[in-house]
C-alpha cells in the first residue's frame, strides 16, 4: 500500500489512483477499526437528510430546471482538484465507485449523468447557493438547511481526521515491526 497520500496539485487521476490503492490495500483496516466504522455510518446518515433537506427546500428541483432548461450547472472544469485524496479515500470507504474518466466536458471530474457521483463532498459543493437559490428560497428554509448541512460537515471533519490518524497508527507499527 502505498501510505504517502498523492498532493492535492498532482493531476485528479493519480489522487484517485492513490485512493483506490489505499482502499485495496488497506485490508479493511480502515473497516475494521470501531470509531471510523461508526463514523461512516453517521456521516451516510447525515448526508442522506441534508439530501433530503435540500430536495424538501426545492434547492434539487431549481438546480434540476438550472442544469437541464437554462445550462447553467455549476458543476464546472476544475472543482475536482478541490478534493484531496484523503476525500477520495473516504468516498471509496463509502462505497463510490470514484469515475475513471471525465464523463461531462466542461464537467467536473465527478459529475456523472445523473449528478454527483461521490458521497463526500467538499464542503463548497455541500453548501454553494447561488443567487437564484437565495433568492426563490425563504430565508428560514435555507437556515434550516445551512443548520442540516452543518452536521454533515461536522461529521465529515471528524471523519478525514479518524482516517488520518489510523494510518498514521498502522504506518509507525510497520516501522516498529
Ligand atoms: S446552485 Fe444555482 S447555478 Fe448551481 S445548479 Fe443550482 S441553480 Fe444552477
Ligand atoms: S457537487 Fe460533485 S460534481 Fe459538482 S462540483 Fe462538487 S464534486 Fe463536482
């Protein structure tokens, strides 16, 4: 396994490369250890109603009607290189197949046909509203949203923080070994 995590300035590819082998060599010791496991279930949970958030303030229908009728998804080129490939290291512990090829041009890295591909996102794309959102939205609706989407975050903080610390653990007893 190849334990020095790929910079975030080197190409998306090769920090998918580095997630991918991490992952399989990894021998599920990132699985294995209780706090991470338990932390992946509460992220997927709280990814999943900050989701359901977002569908309920119709934050998904107007990006729907932004991206399909007026082309104008924000999903652009190059947001791919705000992950680091400790995030992408959490998506595959996740279960995201992380893509291999950019499947949208003009798209970012990870925007498949039917939207995001990941699990764990940056914290730019969990809470980016752009104009027309603040604008059609209630404010009481977003601030109960931007309240949701605090947990998710929360939770993914600790979450990168578990994941570095157990292969730093698993790193300094292959040394001692
Ligand atoms: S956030 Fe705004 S710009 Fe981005 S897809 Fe949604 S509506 Fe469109
Ligand atoms: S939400 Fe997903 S597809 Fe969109 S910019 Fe973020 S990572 Fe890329």
């Amino acid at each position: 396994m190849v334990i020095q995590p790929k910079s975030i300035n080197r190409p998306v590819e090769e920090r998918i490369a580095w997630a991918e082998s991490c992952f399989q060599g990894s021998g599920g010791l990132f699985l294995k250890d209780e706090k991470t496991a338990a932390l992946l279930t509460q992220f997927k949970s709280a990814a999943r109603a900050s989701g359901q958030e977002m569908k309920d303030a119709g934050v998904v229908a107007l990006c729907r009607e932004c991206d399909q009728e007026e082309g104008g998804s924000c999903c652009g080129k190059g947001l791919e290189n705000k992950y680091d490939a400790w995030l992408l290291l959490i998506n595959k512990l996740l279960g995201v197949d992380l893509p291999k090829v950019r499947q949208q041009t003009g798209g970012c890295f990870f925007l498949g046909e039917k939207g995001c591909t990941l699990m764990a996102r940056h914290v730019i794309c969990i809470n980016y509203m752009c104009k027309k959102i603040t604008n059609d939205i209630r404010p009481s609706v977003l601030n109960a949203l931007r309240e949701i989407e605090g947990e998710e975050i929360e939770c993914l903080f600790m979450l990168n923080e578990q994941v570095k610390r157990v292969l730093k653990k698993w790193t300094s007893r292959q040394k001692t070994a």
